[in-house]
C-alpha cells in the first residue's frame, strides 16, 4: 500500500483537496463532519463533492461513518496529505521519496526541495502512542482529549521544530530545523547512519568523538535551552559521515523544572554511558557525566 503523502497527494484534484481541507477545520467541532454541514463549508457543488468524498474515502484519507447521519473523519494519513499540500504551496517541498523510519510513533521520509536538496520530514502520529508516552506531553496539552488526536500530532510538530530551532541556534549538534506545518516537520539531512545500525563498530577515535558530541548537546539542551532530551538512546543518535555524533527525535522533551525532569536525564545519561561501555569500552561514569552537564 502506498501510503506516501506525495503518491496521495497525486491523485487528488482541487475538489478534493479543498473537500479534505473543509473537514480538517470542521474536526475540532465534530468527531465525524455530518455532509449537510460540510456542503455549507465547502464550496463544491454537491455531486462534485460526493466524487470527492468517494475519492478521500478510498485511498483511506477520511472515514466514512455510515447511520443515522452519514459523517466523515480526518485519518492520520488524510492529515500528513494537508500538511504536504501546505508544504509545498510554501515552496518548501516538491516530492517525497522513500521512507527512512519505520516507527508506530511517525512516518519518515526524505523530502525534495524544489532546489532539488534533500531534507527530512518528519510526520507525527503522536496520538498512537502508548498513553504513558503522551501524558509527559499531556502537562502541555492538558486540553487535548483523545478524539482530538490531530491536534496533539499538531501540537508535536511544533514543539518538535521549536525546540530545534533554539537547539540550533545554541550551536547543538541536532538537524537543523528547515518548516513546519501541522505535523509535518521538515529539517536538513544529516548524511550519516543511525548509531545503532552502524556495521562492525566505530573507531575507538570517531567512538569517543560522537560521544563527547551527544554529552555536549545533552549538556547544551539543560543549561542554555533548559530542557532534557527524555528519549536518548543508540536509535536517536545518528553518526555523520565525518565522525560527529547528532541527537535527533527531540518532541518529547521536558523542561529542566519538570518533577520528571531529573530521573528523565539520569535514565539518558545512563543509557549513553552504558551503550559506549558496551559496545566501545569508554570508561565515563554516568555520576561524572551528569555532573558535567548539570556543572557551571
Ligand atoms: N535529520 C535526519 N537526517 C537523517 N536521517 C534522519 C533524520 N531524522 C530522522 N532520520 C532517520 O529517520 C529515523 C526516524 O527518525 P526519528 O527518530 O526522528 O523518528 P521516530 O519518531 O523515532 O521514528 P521511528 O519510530 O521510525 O524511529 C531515524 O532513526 C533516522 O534513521
Ligand atoms: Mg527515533
């Protein structure tokens, strides 16, 4: 099944994008948009609309709800379709291609600027993830029910591309932060591989390098940016091609004054410290590398 936003995207006409777009800004009213009231938002006249819905319903970008009142829903998918749409009409985007994660938690892919550079967009799907996973992000969306699931996968995007943009300008090793809209985030390639992948090992001299690297982000993060990283681990660390360690996959960071804040930065000291002692024999003890990043 190709459930790439731009294969999607390629099949839609202006009906129904404009038909999609209609139930997005009905979504935050109603769980299933009732036709009658979608016909009043959307200027498509009603047979047109009807191919439409036909069309949003069978690649699976909208639900169908069939009863008393016929409604329809946004899909995950149906949103990454918008928050593409949005993407390149900004001039930010102009093709996807194949998809470099294979996560519950987000779809992604590499990106096509219309320049032709290659770039990294990241689609959100926060509202699948496990609860406990959520409700460290609940403290900021306190708000957001479960049916209102596009707007915590909005909500994530936004904190995902904030936090990169100060992560960013402190100088931290993260990808740089190219867009955003809804919860599409786009950001600069890192040419490289994820630590956890990378084949017979690092050199002990490139070992240390990404190390001392990912320390400084994760020291940078709690001192200038005030923040703990919360999910620090082989998978969210990639190793560029010249040897430097960048910590990606930052939406579900917590502020340094978070009660979990503290046991959040230990248990990612931990599994860092542990991960290179393992697999590289570096020698730092998480006491002294969580002295060093909390350290004046
Ligand atoms: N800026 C980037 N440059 C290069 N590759 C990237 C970049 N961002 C993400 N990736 C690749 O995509 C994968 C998933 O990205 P990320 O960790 O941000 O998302 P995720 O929500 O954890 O998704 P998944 O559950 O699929 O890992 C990474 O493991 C990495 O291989
Ligand atoms: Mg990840």
């Amino acid at each position: 099944v190709a459930r790439n936003p731009h294969t999607l995207w390629e099949r839609l006409d202006r009906d129904a994008l404009a038909t999609l777009r209609g139930i997005e800004s009905l979504m935050s009213k109603y769980e299933y948009v009732p036709v009658e009231v979608l016909e009043r938002r959307v200027r498509v006249p009603g047979p047109r609309l009807a191919r439409a819905l036909n069309l949003l319903n069978s690649l699976k970008l909208i639900r169908r709800k069939l009863g008393g009142i016929v409604g329809y829903t946004l899909t995950y998918t149906g949103l990454d379709v918008i928050a593409y749409d949005a993407l390149r009409r900004r001039r930010v985007l102009a093709a996807l291609g194949e998809r470099l994660g294979v996560g519950k938690e987000g779809e992604v892919y590499l990106g096509v600027t219309p320049e032709g550079d290659y770039v990294v967009v990241k689609f959100h799907r926060e509202g699948r993830r496990s609860f406990s996973h959520i409700r460290r992000l609940r403290h900021y969306a306190t708000s957001v029910d479960r049916k209102q699931w596009f707007r915590l996968a909005k909500l994530v995007g936004e904190r995902e591309y904030k936090i990169l943009v100060v992560l960013d300008e402190l100088g931290a090793l993260v990808p740089r932060p190219v867009s955003w809209n809804r919860n599409a985030v786009v950001q600069e390639l890192v040419p490289g591989v994820d630590l956890y992948k990378v084949k017979g090992g690092l050199d002990p001299d490139v070992a240390r390098q990404v190390f001392d690297d990912v320390v400084e982000t994760v020291r940078v993060a709690y001192q200038k940016a005030g923040v703990v990283h919360g999910d620090l681990s082989e998978y969210n660390i990639l190793v560029s091609e010249d040897g430097r360690g960048y910590v990606i996959d930052w939406p579900q960071y917590v502020y340094r004054e978070d009660p979990q804040a503290e046991e959040l930065l230990r248990r990612d000291i931990q599994y860092l410290v542990s991960y290179f002692r393992r697999k590289y024999g570096l020698q730092a003890t998480p006491e002294e590398v969580l002295a060093y990043v909390k350290g004046g």
